[in-house]
C-alpha cells in the first residue's frame, strides 16, 4: 500500500509539474499570439537609416513612417517599402535615439535625456524653423526609448541607465506633459519591476536595458522593447509585466525602435549590421 501510496503521490506532482510548464507557455505566448513573430514584412531602408533608431507615426497613419538615427540630427520621412527618403535637418550631429508625433509637434529624444521639438509643418523642410532644445526636464542617465500620447499630450520617457536605477531590480520612467509651443514639465513617474521580467523568463542575465517603447492602440498594453536582452515586455496600464517574448537574433539584428499603427500593427526597426541593412518590420494583428 506504502508503495502504491508514493506511486500515486509521484503522478499527482508530476501532473502538477506538467500543468505548470503548460501554463506558464501558455502565459509567455497569451499576448503574442496577437502576433506571428515569424512571419513578418520586412521593409529595408535606405542607407541613411543604417543606423535607424526610432521610429513613429503621425496620428497612427501608416502611410508615412517617421524615423531618426543615431547620428545625425535629421528627422527622415518616406513611405512603405519605397526606398526614397525625404528629411528636415533639425541639430548637429548627435546621439539621438527616439521620436514621437504630438499634436502636430514632433519631438526627438537625445541620449542624455535632451528633447528637441518643432510643428510638423516645418517638417516638410530641408531647414526646418522653430527648433527648440529642451534641456535639463530629465534626470542625468541614458535614456532611448519615448512614446507620445497623442490625447493626453505627454510623453513617456524610459530609462535605459539611470543613475537612480539598479537595472537589476527596477526601471524609472518619467512622464513628461508638453504644451504650447516647447513648454514641457515633468508631470509624473513610473517604474517597470525586473523581477516580475524574472518570473516569466527565469532570469535577466545583464539587467533590464529599454530602448524603445510604445503602447498597443486596442489594449491600452505598454510594449517595452530592449536590443541588449533581445525581448519585449508588455505591461499593463498600471506598468504590471503581463508578458514576456524574446526576440530571434537572426531576425532582430539590432531593435531599437517600436511603434503600432491605428489598425493595431505592431512594427519594430533594427539597426544594420556588416551583412544587412536598417529595416522595420511589419507584424500585422491577428483577427482572432
């Protein structure tokens, strides 16, 4: 009896153990069967955009994708898979990272946490006017990855390596409120909380390093994504990590940017590498 006793207690944890791994796959896929990760359309950019790493939407309109890199201070604009870019030289050579649309201003995020800002009237020239460079709004640390809402009129600024952070535990981010013309003041915070990362992927080898985010038009999800630990992390409005993918290094060479359109199609830009070019790829919305 003791035998067939411990037989019995022996399939019940393996059973549980089983039923474990099954919903923790199934937690890990839950968000991102919205999306075939392997099955994108690949859009290849123009040599300008080699070093490709932001990119943005106006009012969530696909028909023109607006991009920066990390060089040069120039807002590039063109249209899906065709090749050929117009820009409007904004500043100096820098290291500029990420770019959002606001209410017809365009705002480019620096490394240093400085933001750039003109009406994208003037975006439609080679020189635009009524450049502002706003200074000193962020804490001193290296920031890539900014999201504009569009309704609201704020900006989400993510830490990549802030000195208050220990990146192995926990990742601030600022919420920045624009108004008027370059008027922009810190109107709150937020933090991503690594060890719910943790929980999913059972570990985050080099601390959690952003470098870009965006927020999924039809639920509201935060999408967080990070070239250094090759994933995306999506939370939900109050910033709980709901799920966790991690990104194939053949695919994704270098991602640095994010951004969804009104339909809710999810697109991510790399950066190119010796064999390959910058590109943006396109992961359309299941219809399920």
């Amino acid at each position: 009896m003791k035998k067939q006793y411990g037989s019995a207690l022996a399939a019940i944890a393996l059973a549980g153990l089983l039923a474990a791994g099954c919903n923790s796959t199934q937690k890990e896929t839950e968000i991102f069967r919205e999306y075939d990760f392997n099955k994108p359309e690949k859009f290849n950019l123009p040599e300008s955009l080699f070093e490709v790493s932001g990119i943005a939407f106006d009012k969530g309109q696909s028909d023109t994708i607006y991009a920066i890199q990390d060089e040069d201070g120039k807002l590039f604009r063109l249209a899906w898979d065709v090749p050929k870019q117009l820009h409007a030289k904004f500043g100096k050579k820098g290291d500029y990272e990420d770019v959002s649309i606001i209410n017809d201003r365009a705002y480019i995020l620096k490394s240093n946490g400085t933001i750039y800002t003109f009406p994208m009237a003037e975006a439609v020239f080679e020189e635009p006017e009524g450049v502002s460079e706003v200074k000193g709004i962020l804490p001193k640390g290296e920031y890539e990855g900014m999201y504009g809402d569009e309704g609201t009129g704020e900006l989400f600024v993510i830490c990549k390596n802030c000195a208050g952070d220990n990146s192995k535990n926990s990742v601030s981010g600022y919420i920045l409120k624009t108004g008027p013309d370059s008027v922009i003041a810190e109107s709150g915070r937020f933090a991503i909380n690594v060890d719910e990362i943790k929980a999913i992927t059972g570990k985050v080898a080099r601390g959690f390093r952003p470098s870009g985010i965006a927020r999924n038009p039809i639920t509201m999800e935060w999408y967080i994504i990070s070239a250094v630990n090759q994933m995306v992390v999506v939370t939900d409005r109050q910033w709980k990590v709901r799920d966790v993918h991690h990104l194939n290094s053949n695919m994704f060479i270098q991602p640095e940017g994010i951004a969804f359109d009104n339909a809710g199609n999810l697109y991510i830009s790399n950066e190119g590498d010796d064999l390959f070019s910058g590109n943006v790829l396109k992961f359309r919305k299941s219809g399920r």
